[in-house]
C-alpha cells in the first residue's frame, strides 16, 4: 500500500487588507479588531494567541473565517490568494 499522496490546499475564504503605512493605518488598526497595536517608536504590531508579529508596510494583514489573524508578506499572499470578483 502506497502511503505518499499529492496534496493541495483546499479553498480558503478570507478577508484581508494590504498595509501601505500612513495612507491607510486608521482603516488598517480598524480591521484588526484590537489585535494590532503601535509601540513607543510607532511600529505597528499583530498579537496572536501565539505570538507577537511585526507588521511592515507592504504586509497583508488577513483575518480567516473562525476570526483568527495572521500576516503575510505581499509575494506569498499573491501566489496564495486572489481577489474574489
């Protein structure tokens, strides 16, 4: 019996938004539902149960459908996802 399989990722359905800095920090911190935050210096952050992510300009900030953050760099996340039309 043969035990490796090919896989693929089953359809996902999220809700993102690209951080672009100033231009759009206040719909950013919005979307983030109290889970992101700035430090002293002004840096933007994700808290996750897990861990403490910085966020940098250019970076996805997603939310899954159970609610749970994440972030992603924009070359990974344009490989991963598409917009829905």
């Amino acid at each position: 019996m043969r035990s490796i399989n090919n896989y693929k990722r089953k359809p996902e359905r999220i809700k993102a938004i690209k951080y672009k800095g100033k231009e759009n920090f206040y719909e950013v911190m919005d979307f983030g539902s109290g889970n992101l935050f700035t430090s002293n210096e002004g840096k933007l952050y994700l808290e996750t149960p897990k861990q403490v992510y910085p966020v940098f300009v250019g970076d996805w900030i997603i939310r899954k459908k159970t609610g749970v953050y994440s972030i992603m760099n924009d070359k990974l996340f344009k490989e991963k996802y598409e917009k829905e039309s």
